[in-house]
C-alpha cells in the first residue's frame, strides 16, 4: 500500500522532497502535477505544483484536487511542503492551503516545519534562521515575488489565517516525543490548529514525525521527510542509477536569492555567460532571444550559463516599469523559450536554478515526472526525464540551495 502522498508548492522543493523521501527509505516518484495512474511499487509520490505565487484560492483547487486523487490510491499519510525559506505573502499561500488541506481530511491540526537544519534552516522561539542569521536579514527580503519581511513564522503565518497560530517549543522537543504529542494535544484541545515548531537538529526532526504520528497531514520543508523514515520503516530505498549524459550542458538561473548570485559569480569565472535583461525582454523578446542563441550556438560543447540580471536596481526597475507579476513571467517565458531552442540542439543536461523559474521550464519541456538519482548538494539531486526533445539530465535547484561551486561542480556526477 502506498504511505505518503505529498503536495509541493513548487518544482524544485518537490525533487528537494523527494531526494529525502528517498533518503528515508521510501521508494518515492515526483510528477509534475496530478498523474492518471499511480506508478507501481512506490512507497511515496510527490506531485509537484507549482502553486506558491498563484491566488490563494487557485492554489487551494489545485491542492485539494492532488489531495482528492491521493486519498482514492489509498495514501494514509498526507504532506503539504513549501519552502524551507517559508516563502509566502501575508496573503498565503502556506496557510490558506494548509487549512484548506486540514478540513479536507476532517483533521483539526497540523504542523508546520519547514526546518532543514542540514541546509542551516532551522527553527527556534517560532523565528526562522538562515545559518546564522534571521530570515528577514538573510536577502530574502527582497525576494521579487515573496519578500519575507519578518522571521516570527507564527506572526507570518498569523497574517495567513483567521484561525489561531501557535508554537511547539524547541524545550519542549528537547522532552522527547510523549512530551511534543501530549503539548500538541494540549493545544489543540485548547483551540490551536495551526502549529509552527522550532527545530535545532535532525534528531528533533525525527522527534517531531513521531510526535505528530497522530496527525493525518503535516507541512513543512524538506527536512520533515528525514524524520518519517524512522516511523514507518519503509523497505529502505535507494536513488536510482542513472544513464551516463551524452551531449550539451547548461544552466538556467532565474533565481536573484543570495545563493543563486554566489553560483553566478562563482561560474562566471568558469564558463561562458550572459545575462538576461527583463528591459529588453520587454521592449524586443525575440531579439533578445536570437541574439542569446546566436551566442550560445558556436559554445555549446562546454558547460554554459545563461542568467536572468538580478542586481537589485535592475529587478527594481524591471518591476516598477513592468509590474511584479509581469516582469517575474516575462524572465521565466525567455529561459523557457530558450531551454526549449537549445534542448531541441544539443543541450541534454540542465540546471535551474530558481523554484517558479523550473516550474515554467519544465512545463514547456513536456516532462512529466522526474527519476531521483544521486545528490549534487542537499536538496539537490540529479534527475533524469523524458522532456519533448528527449531524455534530459535535470537538476532542479531552489534559489538558496546548492553550495557556491556547484555549477561547476555538478557535471562531474553524470559524466562518463
Ligand atoms: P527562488 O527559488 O530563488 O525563489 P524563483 O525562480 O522561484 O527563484 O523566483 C524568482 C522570480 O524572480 C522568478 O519569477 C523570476 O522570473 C523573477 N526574476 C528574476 N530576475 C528578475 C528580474 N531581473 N526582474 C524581475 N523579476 C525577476
């Protein structure tokens, strides 16, 4: 019988999952939204939208319909990831979904724990930290479409829902798992469904699964996944052997997160790059695009990188002359288009980087749903796809994912 049904807010966070998913032991497939038939012998599924910065109530259809299609395959355990950065407006997406997903299940509580402290998320007194430094000074506040302003994660979350919000102490973790159920418990018998919980440590992620063992869904991040395997002791997995890459590589970044600009700068030493300028996407799409192509055509037998231009004054500019929405769907509509030009080429290995960015990528690719092969970098594995042009190598990468060397780093994995 398959155990866990997940629902990704986007597409990188979903191979994120997935990768951990399998690294718990279960024997785990993504796809690309609903799929029309379970694949066999899988322990886990993780349907991937791409539902972070839609209307909330788009968001809510789409989940409650993976969900639907969930519970008809007989999936007991339920789980809703979003970013280990708690990307989200005041507006949602995180809590209208969640609640949406609860009531759905007939549940009157869940969890929140979108701590992953093997990529330095973790989680204490409800405030979410990035390494060393609160979320809300870690760059993530000028995030273009989620600019998370405040690390109180119960504050956030409170701005997302009518209902109340409340915290599962790090203390109270610390006692152990009978501790955390029966503080649980309390709290929704006091009125409190929705529930963020600190995290210092893997252990405590584990401490949490089982705490929650009770609760037909849980939210969260990634890491969450880590500590599942320890409650059901699925058949042990491991991630797939993927095919030797033959052809192009390629990176396509649209992510302006800290990380992603590290990588850039990094590679930009390494190999061939231009940047994308949503100004003159905006006034000449098809030039820019012709003029990229005809810069790539005679580079293509060395890892390239093509990058949207994310210095701060220019995402400024791009979104005050073009609005938020448009300037973000206007960088995301050229990598796609050139990802299909130069794939339909040569190119038979691609990174993205940027979580809205894979998702538009990997729809005009056609693809499907992804095989989970080895990790690059925690959270990011490599996978493999069969995509319109072909079977394609694909690493998506979360803009703050990845150490800085991994553009250059990651082909090495899949060579011959
Ligand atoms: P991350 O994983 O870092 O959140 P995403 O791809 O999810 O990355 O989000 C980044 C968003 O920012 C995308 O919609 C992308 O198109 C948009 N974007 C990238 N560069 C610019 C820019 N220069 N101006 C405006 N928006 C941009």
């Amino acid at each position: 019988m398959p155990i866990i049904g997940c629902i990704a807010d986007d597409f990188t966070g979903g191979t994120d999952l997935a990768n951990n998913l399998v690294k718990s032991g279960f024997r785990t497939v993504q796809t690309i939204g609903v799929p029309d038939t379970l694949p066999e012998d899988v322990d886990a599924i993780v349907i991937a939208l791409k539902s972070r910065s839609i209307a909330a109530e788009t968001a809510i259809a789409q989940s409650l319909a993976a969900l639907d299609w969930l519970e008809g395959q007989g999936f007991e355990k339920f789980y809703f990831k979003y970013c280990s950065t708690f990307d989200s407006t005041p507006q949602g997406n995180i809590g209208p979904v969640a609640e949406a997903l609860m009531h759905a299940l007939g549940e009157t509580q869940t969890v929140f724990c979108p701590a992953f402290p093997a990529t330095g998320r973790t989680v204490y007194q409800g405030h979410l930290f990035v390494g060393d430094t609160l979320l809300n000074e870690s760059g993530m506040q000028s995030h273009p479409l989620n600019p998370m302003t405040d690390a109180n994660l119960v504050r956030w979350l409170a701005h997302q829902s009518e209902a109340r919000t409340g915290l599962l102490p790090a203390e109270v973790i610390e006692a152990g798992e009978q501790a955390a159920t029966d503080h649980l418990q309390a709290m929704n018998a006091d009125g409190c469904p929705l529930v963020v919980t600190d995290t210092l440590s893997d252990a405590q992620l584990t401490t949490i699964a089982r705490a929650s063992r009770h609760l037909r869904l849980v939210t969260g991040g990634s890491g969450l996944a880590l500590g599942l395997g320890a409650l059901y002791e699925p058949p042990a997995s491991a991630p797939a052997d993927l095919p030797k890459a033959h052809g192009g590589a390629l990176i396509l970044a649209g992510s302006a997160s800290q990380r992603t600009r590290e990588q850039i700068a990094h590679a930009r030493e390494h190999m061939p790059a231009q940047a994308v300028d949503p100004l003159s996407l905006a006034k000449d799409f098809e030039h820019t695009i012709e003029r990229i192509l005809a810069w790539a055509a005679p580079r293509l037998g060395a890892p390239l990188l093509i990058h949207s231009d994310t210095r701060p004054e220019i995402v400024e500019q791009a979104q005050h002359e073009l609005g938020v929405t448009a300037a973000g769907e206007l960088v995301e509509r050229a990598l796609a288009a050139l990802a299909e030009r130069l794939v339909a080429r040569d190119i038979a290995r691609l990174i993205i980087a940027g979580g809205e960015t894979s998702g538009t990528i990997v729809n005009t690719l056609g693809i499907h749903s992804l095989r989970i092969g080895g990790e690059i970098d925690p959270g990011v594995p490599w996978t493999f796809a069969d995509s319109n042009h072909g079977p394609l190598h694909l690493a998506l990468k979360s803009g703050n994912f990845g150490a800085p060397d991994m553009f250059t780093r990651a082909w090495d994995l899949i060579n011959d």
